[in-house]
C-alpha cells in the first residue's frame, strides 16, 4: 500500500502562540499546571467526561486532512492505526473499521458515510490536532467525499500495492503507475502497512510537513460550515462544522443564514471519534454543535451559522449532488405511510446527496420517488430504513432520467417547455408526441490487467459503449475509457467487471451529458393487467432481450396459484416475450378407483371450469423483492 500527503494551497495566519516545548518532558506532578501536556498524555477513549480546553492549540498547530482511496484500499485500516498511534482508542486486536459505525457497513465491509475524528499527537516537542475524516472509496458515495474536502486542507491519498508485507506484492510498479499517471514523485510517496502498522507513523508526520493549516482568524466573526449532520431523537439535530472564523460556545446565540432562525448552542465538541464536550471550538477547528434544531428541514448539509447581530456572508455550500438513479419507494402498508415519512426525512438530513419528490401508484397507493447516485446507493439506503427505523418498504424497478423533444402543442404548452425530464417510466410520452428521446451517458474509465482486454472490451460492446482511449499505463496495465449508456451499467455493469476479471479491474465513472436514442416504454402484463412499477424504458435494439430475461424472471420471482399466471412484456399493444407460471394441480381423481371414465372426465371438466374462472377474478401478487431482482442481468460469459 502506498500513500501520499498532498498539499493544498493555502497558508496559516499567525496567531497567538502557547508554550507547548515542555510537554514531552513533563512529569505526573506538573500534569495539572500544564494543560498541554494533559491532553497529550490522557487518554480520550477513556470514559473521563470533562471538557477539553481547546484555546491551547492555535491555528499554526492545527492539520486538518482526509483519507482518499478506492473501495477496499484500506482507508479505515489506516485510519484505525493513527487512531491507536495518537491514544485515540486503546490498542486491541478488535479495532477493525472504527470509525465505520453504521451496521451496513460492518455487514458489507464498506465504508458509506464519512467520519470524523479528532487526534492528539506531539512531534518535535510541539502538540497538534489533527482533524482527520475518513472517506467512502465507492463511486455511489462521491458525495460524502466532496463535502468532507470543504473542510479539509490536504488529503492522504492510499494507493493498493497489494500490502507491501506480503511476497507477491509490487510498490515499485505502482510507484511507476502513480509518477506516469499523477505526475507525483515515487521519492514522495511513503511504503506502509496499515494492517501490521509498518511507517504508519511516518505518514502523521508527512500530514504536519506537508498539509498547511487553515486560512482562518480567530478575531474574526463565527463562520461556521455545517457539513454534515444526524439526527437524535432525544436532542434533535447534532450538526459537524468546521469553523472559517471566530469561536463558539454553549450559550451563544446564532443564525441559520439558509433559514434566518435563531438558536441558543446547547453544546459544542469535538469527536475522538465519539462525542467529547469541549468549552469551545474555535477557528480552523472541526467539530460537532447542538443547538435545539428538532425539525431535520432546519439543518441543511452546506448552511453557514453565525452569530446573531453579527451577519457575515454566506460560506458558498455544496453543489446539488445530481441524482443518476430513480426508484419508487411505498410503504408495504399505507398505514405507515406517515412513519416511513418520517424516516426518509431523517436519513436523507444524514444522506443529503438523496432527492425525493412525492409519488402515488394504483398499486402501492402513496410513495416517494428517490434519486440516488447508484444502484448500490439506493440499495444501502433501503437497508438502514430498515436497520436504524425498522421501516419495511417496497422498492420499484431503478431507472435513469430521460429526456423528451415535444413536438406536440398541447404538451409543451402544458409543461411550459419543450425539453422534458422523465424519471418515471409511467410518465414516459408517446413517440407520436415526441421529435427526440435523450438518455444520459457517462464516460467511463477502466483500469486492468491486460489479460483481461478481450473480454472486457467484448462486454462494454454488449452494453452500447463507445471506446474513446486506449493506454497502456505500464506493461501489464491498461487504462480503458468509453462513452456509456448510462442505463446500460447502472444496475451491474460493476458486478460483470468484476467477475470477468477476477476482482483486478477498477470502474469509475463522471457524467458525459445526453444524447439521443431511439427508445420505448415497456409494459410488463400479468394475465393482460399492465403492472406500472415493473414499467421500463429500454432502447430499441435490446427490447427483445430485456423483456425475455425480465419474464424469466419474474418467472422464478413470483409464487405459483391456483390458477395458470401468464407474464408478457409487450410494446405498446405488441407481445415481445412471454412466460408462463402453471398453475397449482390438484389431483381430483385420486379417489376414484376404477370406474366409469365418464365420471372421471366430468371431475376434470369441472377443475378446468374452476380455473377458469379463478383466472378471472384471481390476483397475483409480486414479492416485493423482486422489483430489484428482475432488472439483474445474468452474468455475462
């Protein structure tokens, strides 16, 4: 594994200074008389519940830096070793992904919010906090990335050399990898094992070399940056900021500049990683603030807070995370209708990066339609509805947003424009009113192993994709990039990578803009009744195929009858594929022996009338599950 300290511009402000120079040879005795050197020797994973006294690290002495990698490249390996290097958490053989505190990530092994953490570490007799904040390496959860970099000034950037302590391991290839691709000298990068802890101390020590501390003033008025936030339900909104100015403390008054409201600050602290209460949080400093928000609307994820009476101009917050996945969400019973309202409204406070606009089905009543950035975006948001709010819901079918031409009058006058998006299916305008379908693409870029060219190149030709570039990036390694469909690797394309090159390829992905297509709507029927949550906009082209392998699906998904169940996926009021569920057979003559065969042809006659009419009248019922399991592709060969 190999890391990197990347600097970013900016230099410190020069405040006051402390003397800090002592602190490494202070004796128990002088403990009391040197605050310094307490918070250096005491323990924060202690139990000790007392407020910190933060004035005694000025601006000069303060790092604040983010951990950057890919997904499974160890960033929270690594974060557990300086966490056990600064006497953050005691040292044990349990210390395995601390800071991912979520259930789905234990379960999945992934990181999927980000979280902070503050360390005490002394280096060449001077003490330093350092605010480091762990990222999520997967493409879905780019979001968390870019918002903890708001307040950070420099990243440690982990590069996977296959842990450099194990035999068939190759930092020098990779070093080369790094110094073509980033233009960054392999003198500057750091060899270590964060699982073993080799030279991990070394990187902490590069972080106060290389990373400048924050462009901040204490004399300035409070500016702080909410960028992030949970919910409690026994203290209402915990919101993170990082402070750009001034100080704050219990008591003080401040102001929402998104919602002009007022709060008196009930709390202040920092994390290490869990919540220690401090007297104050000043400028340059990360940290945590409770103030009495109990509504999630009032703490919006980049909200600047001042001080009241003290305006200042707003902090430029986030760029709106641009959804590139839509699913309908419904409550399994529309009696919980108002408490799945409430659960989404407090995840996505946690998860900001989720878009929801009221929906309603025939079939599942009133719901939500989300966007999320990824397929497995929206899969871990369903499971901590599930996890955290014990919230059962049922899920659509994933699509992309479209985009329609009108030609038609009527609606463009309707709509007020003749560009449309199209998020859901249902909603899908006929070709009669449309000069021009546009669906969304991304260019994607595909680090692998040469072995495995062929057949990746065979698979991005099965999903419609435009080959742009072509590099080799060393003389085993090559760097593919190609225009997507992005329908076409929304749901598995990740998956089918994977499989077919033995979990040694990378995907990443950026949006590309739209261009047109020559799509359809297709309806999947259940004995010739239309089910809209199935509804799907595929290309022309691939019809046939996705409506046959959607049917065979479906076939497996949904539980036999008493009466036959007759799946078609159909264009329009044209039939392209079909399956068929055969019917429970219960056996009417087993209790004639013999006989006259008359009676036996009138017991069959009836079964079949009976049928018949259950047929009728009968209505199928859809696993819930199976809205997600009838999009996945089979794995391609």
């Amino acid at each position: 594994m190999l890391s990197r300290v990347t600097r970013a511009a900016g230099v410190g402000v020069r405040l006051r200074r402390v003397c800090n120079a002592a602190a490494l040879l202070c004796c128990q005795p002088c403990m009391e008389k040197c605050p310094a050197a307490h918070v250096v020797f005491s323990r924060p994973y202690s139990s000790q519940k007392e407020k910190l006294d933060m004035s005694i690290f000025p601006v000069e002495n303060i790092r604040n830096f983010s951990i950057i990698a890919h997904v499974d490249h160890g960033k929270s390996t690594l974060a557990d070793r300086l966490l056990e290097i600064t006497g953050t958490i005691a040292k044990t053989d349990q210390n395995k992904q601390v800071l991912d505190k979520l259930q789905v990530e234990r379960e999945r092994g992934i990181t999927v919010k980000a979280q902070t953490a503050s360390l005490f570490y002394s280096y060449e007799g001077m003490n330093y906090l350092l605010n480091l904040i762990d990222t999520p390496g997967h493409v879905d959860f780019s979001y968390e990335v870019s918002r903890s970099l708001s307040a950070c000034q420099g990243v440690i950037l982990v590069v996977d050399a296959n842990e450099i302590d194990l035999k068939n391991a190759d930092p020098e290839r990779v070093e080369k990898q790094i110094e073509k691709l980033f233009d960054i000298s392999k003198d500057e990068c750091i060899r270590i094992s964060a699982k073993l802890g080799t030279n991990v101390e070394k990187v902490l020590q590069e972080v106060i070399e290389k990373v400048p501390p924050p462009s901040v003033n204490i004399s300035d008025p409070l500016k702080a940056l909410v960028f992030d936030s949970t919910f409690d339900h026994y203290r209402g909104v915990i919101a993170n900021i990082a402070l750009f100015g001034g100080e704050v403390q219990k008591g003080h008054k401040i102001v929402s500049a998104h919602t002009r409201k007022t709060y008196e600050v009930n709390e202040v602290g920092i994390l290490t990683p869990n919540e220690q209460p401090t007297h104050k949080l000043y400028a340059g400093q990360v940290g945590y603030l409770i103030a009495g928000m109990k509504e999630v609307t009032e703490a919006q994820i980049g909200d600047t807070l001042y001080l009241h009476k003290q305006p200042v101009e707003p902090l430029p917050g986030f760029k709106s995370a641009k959804p590139m996945v839509f699913a309908g969400m419904y409550p399994v019973d529309q009696s919980e209708y108002n408490n799945l309202k409430s659960a989404i409204e407090k995840l996505t406070l946690n998860d900001s990066s989720v878009t929801v606009h009221r929906d309603s089905s025939l079939a599942l009543g009133a719901g939500w339609r989300l966007g999320f950035l990824g397929l497995l975006h929206l899969e871990v948001f369903n499971q901590r509805l599930e996890q955290e709010y014990n919230a059962s819901v049922i899920l659509t079918a994933p699509t992309v947003p479209y985009k329609a031409v009108l030609s038609s009058a009527k609606l463009i006058k309707e709509h007020g424009k003749e560009e449309i998006t199209v998020i859901n299916p249902a909603e899908f305008p006929d070709k009669s009113s449309v000069s021009e379908y546009l669906e969304p693409t991304i260019l994607g870029t595909i680090i692998t192993p040469d072995d495995y060219i062929g057949k990746i190149i065979t698979l991005c030709q099965t999903r419609r994709a435009v080959q742009k570039d072509m590099v080799y990036i060393d003389e085993h390694r090559v760097m593919l990039k190609y225009i997507f469909p992005l329908n076409e690797i929304v749901v598995d394309f990740y998956d089918a990578l994977k499989s077919l090159s033995s979990g040694y390829a990378s995907f990443d992905y950026e949006d590309a803009g739209y261009q047109a297509a020559d799509l359809v709507k297709m309806d999947i029927l259940l004995n010739g009744n239309s089910v809209e949550e199935l509804g799907t906009v595929v290309h022309k082209d691939k019809a046939y195929a996705v409506g046959k392998a959607m049917c065979e699906r479906l076939k497996d998904a949904i539980p036999k009858q008493l009466f036959e169940i007759a799946i078609q996926a159909a264009l329009g009021s044209k039939v392209i594929a079909r399956e068929t569920v055969k019917a429970y057979r219960k056996n009417v003559l087993a209790k004639c022996y013999g006989g006259d065969i008359t009676r036996k042809m009138k017991l069959l006659k009836r079964q079949a009338e009976g049928k018949k009419k259950m047929r009728k009248i009968g209505s199928v019922e859809v696993p819930k599950d199976a809205f997600i399991s009838v999009l996945k592709r089979q794995s391609e060969k």
